[in-house]
C-alpha cells in the first residue's frame, strides 16, 4: 500500500476510535441526564464508529509498523446539547474534509481497499449529521428526542433510523447484518 494512503488510514483509524469511546462517554452523561433516546442514539453512532475503525485497521493488515496517530478529535463533556455539538463538530469535519480528501488520495494511488472502507465511513457519517442535529435540536429545549429503532449495518456501519431495510443500501448487506438499537 502507498504510504500516504496508509498513513491516512492510520488517522481514520484513530479519530474513528476516539469518536467511539467518546460517543459511549456522553451516551452515559446523557442518560444520567434523564435524556434515554439521546443515550441510544450516541451508544448506536458509538456502534457505527466501531466498525469504520475496525474497516480500517482491517484494511492495514499487511501495513504492520508502530506510529504515533495525528488525529482531529473533540474532547470536553458538557450538557447534552453541548456533547451534541461537539459531535456535529466532529462528523462535519469528516464529512466536508476528512474522508472527501482521504478518498481522492486513495483514488489517485490506486488503494481499492482504502477507497471502500473510506466510502463506508463518509456515507454513514452523513446520516449521523442528520440524527445528532434532530437531538440537538431536542436538547436545545431540555428535552430528549424521539428517536424509534435506530440500525447500524456490521459490515460499513450504514445507519438508519426506523425500518430496517432488505439490504443495506452502501453495501448490499442482508437485514441481518443489522444491529437494532430499540427503544
Ligand atoms: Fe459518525
Ligand atoms: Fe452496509
């Protein structure tokens, strides 16, 4: 693998299992908050970041090697709306500039591997915009959202809210590759 594809891969890598375990950090100050649906939708995001994480560092299996990882991150814990925009923060970031450049280097040297995992991430990451602005807006008010069952595919981390569809439309995988988080 190119160097620089693998190095990004490295960074997606980090700032995937930063916004994991931080996702999981403010789920937990969001339920103490008596904000149970905001708490779901961050543990489901928290689920799909996994597997962006997990994509890349699969992806990495034969680029073995030890490297301190640059990675963008938000760190802080404030009240839910707080956490919410820190979040929109983050997948902003990834959305607008993060996974757009990341693609078009691994477009140009060629890295399908790369291109596939880093398109996994950058289309969820999109949805996720969509449901943590929806909470923020709630939260805004000082209330928790109204969110039904929310989907996260295993295998690209695709996310939806509501049904659950036959195949996951980035990456054609069957409904039962589908992780529900149910109310
Ligand atoms: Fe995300
Ligand atoms: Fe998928």
């Amino acid at each position: 693998m190119h160097d620089m594809t693998a190095e990004n891969l490295r960074s997606a890598f980090g700032g995937e299992s930063m916004a994991h375990m931080r996702y999981q950090a403010w789920g937990d100050v969001a339920d103490y908050d008596g904000k149970p649906d905001i708490a779901r939708l961050f543990r489901a995001i928290s689920y799909a970041e996994r597997v962006h994480a997990t994509n890349h560092f699969v992806e990495l299996r034969d680029c073995p090697g030890e490297e301190l990882v640059p990675s963008a991150a938000v760190f802080g814990i404030g009240e839910a709306h707080e956490n919410l925009q820190g979040a929109l923060a983050g997948e902003t970031y990834e959305i607008t500039e993060m996974y757009p450049a990341f693609l078009a280097v691994a477009r140009y040297q060629g890295e399908e591997g790369a291109i596939k995992s880093f398109s996994y991430a950058l289309a969820a990451e999109k949805e996720h915009k969509k449901l943590f602005l929806k909470a923020k807006e709630a939260a805004e008010t000082g209330s928790d959202m109204q969110l039904g069952t929310v989907g996260i595919c295993r295998v690209c981390g695709y996310t939806i809210e509501g049904d659950i569809p036959e195949k996951c439309p980035i990456c054609n995988a069957g409904k039962d590759r589908f992780e529900a988080f149910q109310p």
